[in-house]
C-alpha cells in the first residue's frame, strides 16, 4: 500500500518547468531579486527567464507599483525594468510624511513649512511642503517642491524648486529633462541614512551640457566624475541613438571638444555653456535640508489618537498636531510647527503617563465640563461657501483620557501657571467616528482634531504655488 501511494505521488508530481512561461512569471514576480539570482543557480534553463527584463522585470515593477505609477513612463519608456526596479524601491520609502529637522539655513528664500509630503506621479515622485491655511478653514495648503525621477540611461535624476513655483507635471518633466528650467531649479542629491531619515543637498557635480551629435543637438545632463572614474554609469550622458562601448562614447567627447573649440556653431555653444555655469556659480549655494519621516502618521486600534491631526486653534488660525505613544505608555501631542519657535521641539501641548479611558456611562460632573466648553471651529461663512450648513452639533463622546498641560509642567514661569495643580488638567474628549478633541479646566474652549490625510492622500487640498 506504501509503495502504490509513492508510485502514485511519483506520477501525478508536477515540476516548475511543467508550467506554462506566464504561470512562471507570476509566481517569480512575487520573490524578491536575491531570491530570483538564487533561483536563476539552479538550472540553466531559468537563466534567460530570470534575465528577461520586459517580461519578469517589467512583472515585478508591475505588480508592486503598477497601481500606483505608469511604470512605463519612467525614462521616457528607455530605462529597462531591472534598473527601475532597484531605483523604484528606494523612492517607496519616501512616500508618505516627513518633517523638517534642524535649523534652516537658507537665508534669502522663503522660510518653508515643516511638513512635507511624498506621493507617486505618473512617472515620477514628488515632494509637497504642507502647511494649513490661514483663511480661519479646515483647508490645506500644498505646494510641490521636490521631483525625483530616472534618467533614460538609469541614472536617477533629482530637481528641488526653492520657492515652490512650478506644478510637477508631465510638461515639467520634460521641461527639466531638456534643462529649459535650469535657472529656475536646483539639482539635488537625496541621500537615505536607514528609512527614517533623509538628506537634501545640492548637487554641484551636475551640468548641462549641449551635445552636437550627427543626429541633431539634444539638451541633457552629464554628471562629472571628480575621480576620473569612467564607467558606464557614472559617466551618465543622455544620447540618442545607441549607446556605444565606452572608448567609443570616450572619443566621441574628446571629438565635440574639439569641434566646439575650432567651429563657429561650437564657439557660441561653448560660449553659452560658460555663461550657464557662470550664472550656476554666481547663485547662492542651497545648503543641505534634514528630514525625518514621521513613520506612524495614523490612528490603529491599540493606539487611536496617534498619528497628524489638524484643528482650529484659540487664535481662529488651523494649526497642525502629532501625537506619539512612547516606550513607557504614555501620549504626548505636539505641535508640528516652525522649529524657529522657542520650545516647539521638546514641549507638548499636552502629555498623560496613563493611556486608560474612563468609559461611559459618565458623571453628572464629567458631563458638565464637556458641556460647559465651547468647540473651536471656522467661522459659519466660511462653512456656507463649502455647502456646509452655518451650524454643527457637538460630536457624541465615546470615551474620556485625562490629560496634563506641559507647559505648567516643563516651563512654568512661560506659562504662568498658578499654585493648583487642578489648573494644568484637562481632558481627551474621543467621539465615534474616530476622531476627539481636548481641552483643559483653566479655559472654556474645545480644540477638535480632524485627520489631515486619509487612504494616503490629503483631505481638504488647496494648491499653490508659494507657501
């Protein structure tokens, strides 16, 4: 009876060979490139399927970024899928929300918000400062500043706009891909240090360079080495046509440096190019940006107030607020603003060791204290120029946290606080859809926080072109 099941087994067992070439792409696309160089060891058969970029590779860009991006349209459809790929899954860290760290040293521009936001385009990334507005409303300003993209030869390619003036489109892409912005944007490195952290520096190594091929003049980037190293990818010039073997591509070079200096048409290229660089030179130096990603930007279960909230704050101005759970168990909300404030680092706007909600049903005394506060939100006409009605009932409270001001805490001569101790108490009022406010008895008003992002995009959008 064993040997008949064996036999069996034997019989109706099916290799991975046995499956048609699409059934194989699929289940490759679901491991990862050392897991495919791994399985390309095991026969010579797989090599070419594993090496094969427009079908397994382009499967792997699509199935984990397809949803998201018109892979297709990365590098002008140039850039094969496997150097996609690794460039692709370095930029998926940067999606979502990052804050400004550190000290601005870029005098002579506009001082920028310190949120920032990172989302998918059509075939590139790019990078929005987030403020809130100041019209007295729930709305949100957006301005891009930041685009990262892949270069038809697989370099990736980085711009940063100063002062927020251009909307990332299609037409900008193309606009910075041909340097008819170079005046206008700074060339960028961002550099990762793990997945939390990122730098924003200027990258000087990189110029624009006219090239006058046979097949006609092209506007691209050519990223100098300051090692002499001249291998494929880092001597990085855009060309049309095939590319050549590197001597080739070498004495190509040495061959328009010599025509630019002995030919009219190369004199005045040439002349331009100097004059380009002058004006780079002469511009003041962008200085490095830090930023950290703020990794838990949402409510979960185990944690429902973590996470960026917006509200309408005492002085009628939406302000923006995170709230973190640490180490110990406790909650602390700060404000997410200028880092140029004094203690907007390090202290909260309010602070509680004891994560324990008082569930209904509440005290006479609870409910009067909730009733005895009034919410701060936009005025009614702003309400009425939205479709909303000019009046809005308060929200059903589910459960109640105990809350410490911190300024009368950590700082109490800034604060004033008085000598009792009930003054610096407060309260977390969290309502049924999800969302709370919070307040304290020494005043009579509510702020109520609303999410600022919802499904990974953000709620109450207004664009613009200067923050």
């Amino acid at each position: 009876m064993t040997n008949l099941n064996d036999s069996n087994l034997k019989t109706n067992s099916i290799s991975f060979s046995d499956f048609p070439e699409d059934v194989q792409l699929c289940i490759l696309s679901f491991l990862t490139p050392s897991e495919i160089a791994t399985f390309a060891c095991t026969s010579k058969r797989f090599v070419s399927l594993c090496r094969s970029d427009n079908k397994l590779w382009f499967s792997l860009c699509d199935r984990r970024w397809g949803s998201k991006t018109q892979i297709k349209k990365w590098g002008n459809g140039k850039v094969t899928f496997k150097q996609l790929y690794k460039t692709l899954i370095e930029y998926e860290d940067l999606i979502g929300f990052w804050r400004r760290s550190g000290h601005d040293n870029n005098a002579g521009f506009s001082r920028p918000p310190p949120l920032v936001f990172f989302e998918w385009g059509p075939s590139f990334v790019n990078g929005s400062r987030v403020s809130p507005s100041k019209t007295g409303t729930y709305r949100v300003l957006k301005a891009p500043f930041l685009w990262l993209s892949i270069m038809p030869s697989g370099s990736p390619v980085s711009f940063l706009d100063p002062e927020c003036k251009f909307e990332l489109s299609s037409d900008f892409v193309k606009s910075a891909e041909l340097g008819l912005l170079e005046n206008e944007l700074v060339p960028v490195n961002v550099s990762f240090m793990g997945k939390i952290y990122m730098v924003v520096e200027e990258n000087l190594s990189f110029v624009y360079s006219n090239l006058n091929s046979p097949e006609g003049r092209k506007i691209g980037f050519r990223r100098n080495s300051s090692l002499g190293n001249l291998k494929g990818e880092d001597y990085g010039v855009v060309e049309s046509g095939s590319s050549g073997s590197l001597p080739d591509r070498f004495t190509s070079e040495i061959y328009q440096y010599f025509a630019n200096r002995t030919s009219p048409v190369g004199e005045r290229a040439l002349r331009r190019q100097r004059r380009r660089e002058k004006e780079r030179q002469g511009r003041r130096k962008w200085e490095p940006e830090h930023f950290v990603k703020i990794v838990n930007c949402s409510p979960s279960p185990s944690k429902p107030l973590q996470g960026l909230w917006k509200g309408i704050c005492d002085d009628m101005n939406l302000d923006f607020y995170l709230v973190a759970y640490d180490d110990i168990g406790g909650i602390a909300c700060r404000r997410v603003g200028d880092s140029f404030q004094p203690f907007s680092n390090y202290s909260p706007v309010f602070w509680t060791p004891n994560t324990t909600f008082i569930e209904p049903p509440f005290s006479s005394e609870e409910e009067y204290l909730y009733d005895s506060h009034i919410h701060l939100r936009p005025v009614a006409a702003a309400l009425s120029i939205q479709g909303q009605p000019p009046w809005i009932e308060n929200e059903v409270v589910s459960r109640i946290l105990y809350i410490n001001s911190s300024y009368d805490l950590v700082i109490p001569d800034l604060a004033g606080a008085s000598a009792n101790p009930q003054r610096v108490e407060g309260r977390i009022w969290q309502y049924k859809n999800g969302t709370f406010g919070f307040g304290f008895l020494r005043n009579n008003y509510i702020i109520d926080l609303k999410h600022i992002a919802q499904d990974g995009c953000i709620l109450d959008t207004m664009k613009t072109c200067s923050v």
